[in-house]
C-alpha cells in the first residue's frame, strides 16, 4: 500500500497544498460528475457515487501524486453502450449491469496487477489510440446533440446518430435549444478568455485559475435559476429533477451467469482503455516533478477504484485527463488530495444535491461537448500520413470503424490493428548490406555511405530481432542476394541488432546454413550478443556452422575479405 510510505512523510505544507487542490478539482467535479452519468445513461447521482469511494481507494493503492480518478468521458460511453445491450436505459437492471461492468473491470485490473501484466496494454499503439479517442470524442457529443436540441435520440454509431437527429428536426424545444447553445458558447468563451479577462480586471493568478475551472459551475448556476424563476420546465425544458440526499448507498453488483458472460468482453475493454489513458496521464504528470509511477501498481489502484464503485452505486472509472492535469497544476502533493476532493463530494451528495433539481439537461450536455471536443485531434491524421502511411492506416481505420460500428467494435479494431500492425512492420524487417567506413572500423549501409566492400563477401546487418513471422524473409533475402552474385564466398549475417531468436528463426538459420553450404558458401555471424549466442549453442547450430562466429564485424572483415 503506498499510502504507507508517502503518509510517514505527510505534514503541514502538504496539507495546505492538497486542500486547495481539493478544493478546485471539487468544484469542477460536481456539474463534470453529473453530466458522464448522464452520458453513462444512469441517474445523475451515480456520477457523485462513482467520484467518492473510488477516488478513496484509488489514494490508498495508486502510485501517482496527482492522478485523479472518476468518471470519464470516453469510459462512460463505453458502458453506456455495454449496458445498453443488457438492459433498457431507466430500469433497475441497468443499473444492476453497470455495478457488474464496474466490479468486472476492477477484478480484471486487479488479476492483471497482482500478475504484473501491466505490459500488455502496450498493444494498443499511440496511433490507434489517437484515432479511437478521437473517434469517441465525436461520438460522444454527437450524443448529447439530442439534449441541446430537446429531442429524443438514440444509436451507438455516428450514422444513426445523425439519422435519428435529422428524424426529430421537427421537435426541436427552442428554449431547451437557447439554453444549451448559450451554455456550449460560454464555456468555450471561458476556457479560451475568461482567465485574461480577469488578470486584466486585477485579479491574481491563482484566483483566475480557479475561476476559470469554475466554469461549468457558474454555467450550472445561470441556467438551474432561469428554469427555476420562469418554470421552463412546464414548457418542455428537460431538468435533472430530484436527486437522492445521500452518500453513496451500499451496493451489490449481478452474479447471473448470463449478466457476467455478456458482459465480461466489454469490461476488459473498458479496463484496458482506461488503464492506457490513467497511466499516461499519470507518467506525464509524474515526469514533470522527476518522479515515478508504478504502472502495475496503478492496476491495483485502478481495480480497488472500480471495485469500490461496484459496491457504492457507481459505474466504471479510471484517471481522468481534465481534472488530473487540473490537480496537478493546483499544487496537489500527495494523493490525499483525492481523499480530500472524496470528502468534498460526499459534503455535495448531503447538502447540495436540492440545488440541482432545476439543472436542465441541456447544461449539462454542454459540459460533456466542451470537454470532449479537447479529445478530437484530426491532425493526427496528417501527422501520421506525412511520418508513416501504416500509422496513418491504423489512425483512419480506427476512427472510421470506432465511427461506423460504434466504440466496442472501435476498440476491439483497435487492438486487432495495433497487434498486425507490428507483426507486419516486424515482418518485414530492415536488412542492410553493409561495408566498411574508410580509415574506421564501422560499418554503414552500401545505399547510404561511401564505403569499403570486396565481392566475395557479404555482410547483412539484420535490424530486428527474429521470430516466426519474419524468419522466412530472411532466408529468402539471403538465397536472392547469393542467386544474384555468383561470386561471393561468404556471408556475414552481423547480430548487433538481434535480441532474440525464436525457434522458428533457429530453424531458419539451420537452412540457411544448409543451402549455403551445398552451394560452397561458407555463412558466419558477427557481434552476436551473449543471449542469442547462448541459443544457438543450446541448439547446437554453432556446431553444424560452416563458417565462424566473429567478436566484431571488422575482424570478420580483416580475415574473410583478403583470405
């Protein structure tokens, strides 16, 4: 538990620094907390319930300083299209299956921490990451269009969505349209505008900062007064109405063998997308003050937070960018800045909850729009076309799968992509001849250097470590370049790049070796490193070797080039 080595050294200076952190990320977490359960499909206090317990447990198990775990845009999304294929939005059963992807996602997390595999989220690439969460971002304030505009929709893809919204056009609610447009155009004025305008007015730094993530909060507080002094309720406006005045009740998720086997795919899916985006939120933040997380560690972490929201009437949850980079930046020291906002939520369920009964869900709509419009990056788009066209395919296949077959179907994609992807670069692999630097003992590719060769040598510096899907292509490269020059006599296969050798590239090196060798070409390695060289020893390939093993490519140089 880490808590146990940070709160040996918790004192006076931290305390302060934490609880104005708190403080901050408190205020924007309320109206924020309610519109992700909105999005989540669930009632609005599962959004406080869900921000409570989690962060607690959360500060006691996770590594990172300033991390600040909740509900979060994209993850509520992903159960909001889970649970919809269970269970009708509104029931009971809905919120009995979002209890179930909460307390299946935290034992995944938890099983995969205690059996430190937080490595294997590293099959998702940042490209199709990019794509996916860009991908969402659009998704998801296509989905709260229906809530600015006060009509009824429904779909989990980007057709249906604008299929169903086209369909309604008629129905539009002016007032809930005035309400929302208003509250989207004042928080984008107060993200881009507002903190200059008050420096400008006197105010001090830190008091605009705060101001500022204020936002939402003043937003919630215009529009809850009108709905409340002209009845805008009566005339088709959508209201929060009545929210329970209570911490989080204790809660149990579904065990039915059924509930669990539909829902056991989307819930490692929700857990791996949100580890990926927690720890890399939480590396940057870390790095920023030279420290380290531990991202097996952040599994425990992160499966204590969402088990705790399973059994406190919550929904999944992971580590939030938003508001994590807001604790951050408000000098957050420890994680008992999350106990602390936990407090300060748990002060909001009790006391404040009578306050947004008149909330109009336009407004909180708003919220979710202005916040996850900052996800969309198309210019990864570019940036991948111009640096390397796979990553550009990877990018664009997942947007427009995540977009055209909904986020389950954009994850999955994601990961199947990301994984061929590296089969298919690594499949391939670089493979240069190379020849001796002049007056040096380096050796550089033929194609980009001036350098020094001899006929009957060649010397191929293989740049990937080999393995099943590559093992084939190098034993064609190898019998093609011979074929082409019928006067070489040796061929140096140079290993400084190799780090590993499968048994099906052992297998391969064997034929290699046998073909060469009826043919009166001699095969020899060069700077082989100590692991690889302790494979083919055990494989006893050194001992059928019709050539040498040689320290360096330059001794293999020196004695074969003028034998």
């Amino acid at each position: 538990m880490p808590v146990l080595s940070w709160g040996r050294r918790y004192g006076r200076k931290e305390l302060s620094a934490d609880l104005i952190a708190a403080v901050i990320v408190t205020i924007m977490l309320i109206p924020q907390s309610l519109a992700y359960a909105l999005l989540a499909g669930l009632p609005p206090e599962a959004g406080l319930y869900a921000s409570i317990a989690p962060i607690i447990l959360y500060a006691l198990f996770g590594t990172s300083k300033a991390l600040a775990v909740g509900p979060v845009a994209v993850v509520s999304l992903l159960t909001a299209s889970a649970v919809g294929q269970v269970a009708e939005q509104g029931t009971a059963g809905y919120a009995i299956a979002a209890l179930t992807l909460a307390f299946l996602s935290g034992g995944f997390l938890l099983v995969m921490g205690v059996l430190r595999l937080g490595f294997l989220a590293n099959f998702l690439s940042h490209p199709v990451i990019a794509g996916f969460i860009t991908a969402s971002g659009i998704l998801i304030a296509t989905s709260q269009f229906k809530h600015i505009l006060g009509v009824s929709g429904h779909g989990h893809t980007l057709p249906e969505m604008l299929l169903s919204l086209a369909t309604h056009l008629g129905d539009i609610n002016w007032i809930t349209l005035g309400l929302g447009g208003l509250s989207v155009a004042f928080l984008f004025w107060v993200r881009k505008h507002f903190k200059p305008f008050l420096l400008m007015l006197g105010a001090s730094e830190k008091l605009a900062d705060v101001l500022t993530k204020a936002g939402p909060v003043f937003a919630v507080i215009a529009t809850t007064v009108a709905v409340w002094a002209f009845e805008l309720q009566t005339q088709g406006v959508k209201i929060v109405g009545e929210v329970p005045q209570s911490l989080p009740p204790l809660t149990m998720p579904g065990f039915a063998p059924e509930l669990l086997g539909a829902l056991l795919m989307p819930a490692i899916l929700i857990s791996v997308i949100g580890f990926v985006e927690s720890v890399s939120v939480a590396q940057t933040l870390a790095a920023k003050k030279r420290q380290r997380i531990d991202p097996d560690q952040e599994l425990i972490g992160l499966g204590a937070a969402n088990m705790g929201a399973a059994f406190t009437g919550g929904y999944p949850v992971t580590g939030g960018f938003a508001r994590s980079v807001v604790n951050f930046d408000a000098g957050a020291e420890t994680p008992a800045a999350g106990i602390y906002t936990a407090i300060g939520l748990a002060i909001a369920a009790l006391a404040l909850t009578p306050l947004v009964y008149y909330l109009p869900n336009a407004t909180l709509a708003a919220t979710i729009i202005v916040a996850v419009l900052s996800l969309v990056d198309v210019s990864i788009l570019k940036t991948t076309w111009s640096y390397a066209r796979a990553d550009f395919s990877a990018v664009a296949a997942t947007i427009l799968l995540t977009l055209g077959f909904g986020v389950e179907f954009g994850v999955a994609a994601g990961v199947i992509i990301s994984v061929l992807l590296h089969l298919y670069k690594t499949s391939r692999p670089h493979v240069a001849e190379v020849g001796r630097v002049p007056g040096t003992e380096h050796f550089r590719n033929i194609l980009r250097h001036d350098v020094q060769t001899h006929p009957s040598l060649l010397t191929l510096r293989v740049d990937e470590s080999l393995y099943f899907a590559n093992a084939r292509f190098l034993e064609d490269l190898v019998q093609n370049r011979v074929s082409e020059r019928t006067d070489i006599k040796h061929v140096v296969l140079m290993f400084s790049a190799v780090n590993e050798v499968d048994y099906s590239a052992f297998e391969s090196l064997e034929a290699i070796n046998f073909r060469l060798g009826e043919i009166g070409v001699r095969l020899h390695f060069s700077e082989v490193k100590g692991p690889v060289m302790d494979r083919l020893k055990r494989g006893h390939l050194l001992e059928q070797l019709n050539g040498k093993v040689f320290l360096s490519q330059n001794d293999a140089f020196r004695e074969l080039a003028y034998e």
